[in-house]
C-alpha cells in the first residue's frame, strides 16, 4: 500500500508544483460550482464546474490508483479516495466529492513540497560543485578545462573566494578552506602543503596549487550525494511494519466500510436519502471508508525519516538508511577504537632506537619503512616520516603477510623482517624512551631475530574527546575503549577522555568478542572506529559509526552512519538528531492512528457527521505528520556544557 508517494518513478524534483496547480483547479471550479448553487444558476453549469473540478481533483490519484491496481495488485488509498469521492456524486452530493478530492490532492501537494525540500537539501551539496578548473601544465602555464576532464596526477590552479573543483593534495600556498558544505562546520579550516582538500569546498584567502587525487565521479562530494540519496531509498524497522500491514489494512478499510454499509441497510436505514443525504447508509459507509484510509499513518515516518537524513547531511552527519536513524536513537553503550577516534590519529614518532648499537642503523630503519609504507595503520605515515628523515630509503618486499592486530612480516635482502607489536616480533625487552609526563605512548618493533628496531611514538587526545563522553555519560549511555594498543597507553589515554572501563591488547577478534559480550547484556551496542582495522567490532555492533575523515571508502561502506569531518563531538549530535527522529515518528503515529479511530467511532456512533468533517480529519492529519516531519529539517546540535 501507498500513500501520497509516487512509486513507479515518476516523482520528479518540482513535482509538487503541477500537484498544486491542480488542486488549486480543483478548489476554484469547486467554488464556482458552490456560487452556482448559491445564486441558483442552471443546473448543468453546476454539475459541469463540479465534474471538472473532479476531474483536476482525481486526476493523480486516478494515476497512482490505477498503477498500483494493474501492476502491483494493491489497492491504495488514492483508490480508496476515488470509491469514497465516486459515492458523495451517488447520493447526489458531488460538491461534497470535490472537497474530498479537493484536500486530498492538496495533501498530496504538501507532501511533495516536503520531500522535495528533502531532496533539496541534499541536490544543494551538488550545486556547489564548479564546473571547469585551471590546470597547470608542465611549464606552469594555465589551462581552463571541465572539471570532468581532470585525472589525478593533474595540478590544478585554486584562487582565493573559488571552489575546489576536484579531492586532492595541497602541494604549494596556504590558505583557509570552508568545509560547511560537507561538514556542517562553519569555522574554515587551515589548508597548507600537505593537507587534503575536497571539492565543493571554497577556497578562502590564497592561493593553493592542488594535485588532483580523485576524479570528478569519485569526489567525496559525490560518494557523500550518492551515500546519502541510497539512504533515502532505504526504509526504516517502523516503515517496514507499516509497509506489511498495509495491504491487509486497505482490505480491513474497505471491509470495515462495507460491512457498516449492510449493517445500516438491515437495521432499516435507507441506501440513499434525498431529504437528508448525512443519514443515508451509502453516506455514513463512504464517511467511514475516507477516516480510516491510512494516508498519514503511511507517511508518519518517511517523513521525519527523510527529514532527519537531510537534516544530519548538513551538519556532516551521514545516516545509511533509515534503519540506522532509528536504531541509533535507542543505543545506551559506546564502544570507540583509541587511535584516530579517541585521539588524534597522528601520532608523532619521539624516538627511533637500533639494538644493538653496532647494528647498521641505516639497514634497519630501511626495513621497518619499507613493511610500514604498505600498511594502512594509523602508525605508519610518522613511522614512515621518522625513518625518510634519518635517510633510510624504500625497498622492495618479498614474501609480505599480515596478521591482523600484531603486525606485518617480510623478506628483504634474504631477511626475514617482523614488524608490529613487542610480542609478535620476538623483540626483547628493553626501557622505555623518555617521554613528556601524561603522554599517550605507543610502540612500533621491528626484528629479523639479530637486530631490534623500536619506534616511540606520541598521540594526542582529541580536543573533543573528553567532552563527547561527558555527554554520553550525561545521557545515562555507557562508554568502553577497545584497543590493540599496550596497557600502558590505554591507561593514560582512558584517564584522559573519561572513559567508564576499557580493554587493551586487543586483537581485532576480541574487539568483536566484547561487543558481542556487551550485546548478550542486553545493551544496544554502538561501535566507532575508522572502518579498517576495526570492521568486525563494526560489524558485530548494532550501530557502526566511522569517522570519514580518514579512510573514508572504507568507512562509508561499513558504517550506518558516518561522521563525515572525523569530529568525535558529532557523534552527541547524531544521537539527539535520531531520538528527535524517534519522538516525530510516535507523535505521527498517534496522530494518525488516533484520528482515524476517533473519527471512525464518531462515524459509526454518531448519525448525520458530514462527509466534509470527516474529510477535513483525515487530510488534516496528512498535512499535520508532514509538516512535524519536516520540522526536522531545522534541527540544530545541542552543545553539551
């Protein structure tokens, strides 16, 4: 069963438009036929006004209602309409039709304007995509090209107040870039060699030259447009029960109605009644027939649904679907991975040893760089860093293998070289390098059994952390770190955000073993982590959240929901979208259900209500679970003290 929607296609951007020009029709030859009446004009003007004023009034509905009867076999509420309008001309009644058919097809009107608002907000992201780039040549001369035509590799011309017109790297200037249009944040963020730039984004005051990594079609721009209009399309748990139940409820509508219907007839009321047409037994059926049509039970959760998903794109939150809207609204425990979630993410190597000291150090460091370089660890970029500064340089790798969690191993130059924790390389122990007090500490180890490499390294709480959890905590949601890192650095890293328990050397199985645990407890389990290393304590999460920022591909095609700009502090932002969510969708239920049974035991108990009443529910309803639903599109983050 459907509601308003269009289903086969046909619901263009704009759409409500050509829906409002015929409900308007419908209202003024409406009108015309009523002054007619009123001013006792002919007869056959009056029926022609209200015939055609049917005719601009059913004529959607005539469309839907016969796609959905001929090709799906369903019978949906623009049918049910046509039957209860068709009945009002019966007993003799047409203008009472046209009012029907009149606010029907202007609820339908509103609703388009309301998903198309949706749809808006996220067509708006691609509007600010520039259509040409000036593209530097070999000698540095510039070439205005289709940003379609760039490839990466290309070096491309950005000046100030211009849009970034493909993803890439900043390879000379400095400048500020607003990232709003994907992030939601309104503070520009400082862009120099180095840093990564998305297109879309706008250039504030320098000049930067910029090497293209991504084509156009591959842009996060258009993998966040893309994620976000698949979620759209996906339905969420309440829409799915109501989606089930439909076809049986369109059938208890018409039942329902028919059976009142005899039931009048035998009780002595009359089929028809030209003296006092609200008493007929046709009436009262076809009365009955338009409250209980479920049009705004069926749009009670697309409509916040779609709403919150615009709304979260906005402020650089993706939801994958609407089931994840609303399962995120019932999470009571966050489980986070530590490195580049909790912390920065970029840790910065403190110390670079070689054991024993007679050991050639050049050798060594150019093995742990070249088994570092081919691993996506968030460790490896400083590692690799460190070791080009100290001259070691990139070797080929034979025989490479990786264990999940522990490390990775390789053959250069006839030795076979370990790579990763103390453990799992067979390093010995030795004391720790000197450090700041309250560092977040972490170790590399390299060995190919003679020599021992060991890289220090020093992260950084993100800024955000610490109130993030305070605010969860304030929310009554439980927090857990899980972490393959050392005791030692979880330790210092837990103490500093605040975090309610944690577990250290975990592999990425014992990730998932503890969420698991944590879910035989009875609690709705969020995970958040970059998508990679963490992806079977994502899957075994009743919530995966990555942070996009960092290994976005993998992050948006493993998460329900991804925090595009990698801010920890939107994570709180996202739970109180999804419970708003939540609260729009039970009030547009009990909007809904409660009008239609109300209205329907005013019918059945109370003679004489006029179609009109009835009418003037059931639409107004409609247009009341629309516009609660699109409220959300307003939603704005609370920031927790």
């Amino acid at each position: 069963m459907s509601g308003h929607p269009h289903h086969h296609g046909h619901d263009h951007a704009g759409e409500w438009r050509t829906l409002a020009a015929l409900a308007g029709a419908c209202g003024l030859l409406g009108l015309g036929a009523l002054a007619t009446e009123l001013s006792a004009g002919p007869a056959w003007l009056r029926w022609a006004l209200a015939a055609a004023a049917s005719g601009a009034g059913a004529w959607e509905a005539a469309g839907e209602g016969w796609h959905a009867l001929r090709w799906h076999r369903r019978i949906d509420v623009h049918l049910l309409m046509l039957l209860a309008a068709a009945g009002a001309w019966i007993v003799g009644q047409p203008l009472e039709g046209v009012l029907l058919l009149f606010l029907f097809s202007t609820a339908g009107a509103i609703e388009h304007y309301a998903m198309d608002r949706t749809r808006g907000a996220i067509d708006a992201l691609l509007d600010r995509s520039p259509k040409q780039a000036r593209r530097l040549g070999p000698d540095g001369t510039e070439t205005e090209v289709a940003v379609a035509a760039l490839v990466p590799g290309d070096l491309i011309a950005i000046l100030p107040g211009e849009l970034v017109p493909a993803d890439g790297v900043v390879r000379e200037g400095e400048s500020a870039v607003d990232e709003s249009t994907l992030t939601g944040e309104a503070k520009p963020a400082a862009k120099r060699r180095g840093d990564p730039v998305a297109g879309g984004t706008l250039n504030d005051w320098g000049r930067l030259v910029v090497q293209v990594t991504r084509a156009e079609q591959d842009s996060a721009l258009r993998r966040i447009v893309k994620l976000i209009r698949e979620a759209q399309e996906s339905k969420a748990p309440a829409q799915r029960a109501i989606d089930r139940w439909g076809d049986a409820y369109a059938i208890f509508t018409l039942s329902a109605s028919a059976l009142f219907l005899v039931t009048l007839l035998l009780t002595g009321h009359p089929f028809r009644d030209a003296g006092d047409p609200a008493n007929s037994a046709l009436y009262r059926a076809m009365t009955l027939l338009v409250v209980l049509s479920p049009c705004a039970l069926v749009l009670s959760v697309p409509s916040a649904v779609l709403a919150a998903i615009a709304a979260g794109a906005r402020q650089g939150i993706l939801f994958r679907g609407g089931a994840a809207v609303e399962r995120l609204a019932d999470v009571d425990c966050v489980c986070f991975d530590k490195t580049g979630t909790l912390t920065a993410g970029t840790p910065v190597v403190a110390a670079l040893e070689v054991l024993p000291a007679s050991a050639d150090r050049r050798r060594a460091l150019s093995a742990l760089l070249s088994l570092e370089a081919g691993t996506t660890h968030p460790f490896a970029a400083g590692v690799v860093a460190a070791c080009r500064a100290e001259g070691a340089l990139q070797q080929e790798v034979q025989g490479l293998s990786n264990s999940p969690g522990q490390g990775v191993s390789g053959s250069l130059d006839g030795a076979r070289w370990s790579v990763g924790t103390r453990e799992f390389t067979g390093a010995r122990e030795i004391p720790g390098a000197a450090v700041p007090a309250g560092a977040i500490v972490s170790e590399v180890w390299a060995s190919d059994g003679a020599v021992t490499v060991r890289a220090t390294l020093v992260d950084e709480i993100r800024p955000g952390s610490a109130p993030t959890l305070a605010a969860l905590h304030a929310r009554q949601i439980r927090t857990v770190m899980l972490t393959g890192d050392r005791e030692e650095a979880a330790a210092v890293a837990a103490r500093q955000v605040g975090v309610q328990s944690y577990g250290a050397a975990l592999t990425p199985d014992a990730k998932m073993a503890a969420i698991r645990r944590l879910s035989a407890e009875g609690r709705v389990v969020a995970m958040v982590g970059d998508g990679v290393n963490d992806a079977p304590g994502l899957a075994a999460a009743d919530v995966a959240i990555g942070m996009g920022g960092r290994g976005s591909d993998a992050a948006l095609e493993s998460s329900d929901v991804v925090l595009a700009d990698d801010r920890i502090e939107r994570l709180v932002d996202a739970i109180e979208l999804s419970r708003a969510a939540r609260r729009a969708i039970r009030v547009n239920i009990l909007i809904s259900i409660g009008a239609a049974l109300g209205m329907a035991a005013y019918v059945v108990f109370r003679p004489g209500v006029p179609l009109s009443l009835g009418v003037g529910v059931h639409e107004g309803s409609t247009v009341l679970v629309c516009l609660n639903g699109l409220r959300l599109l307003a939603h704005r983050p609370r920031r927790a003290a």
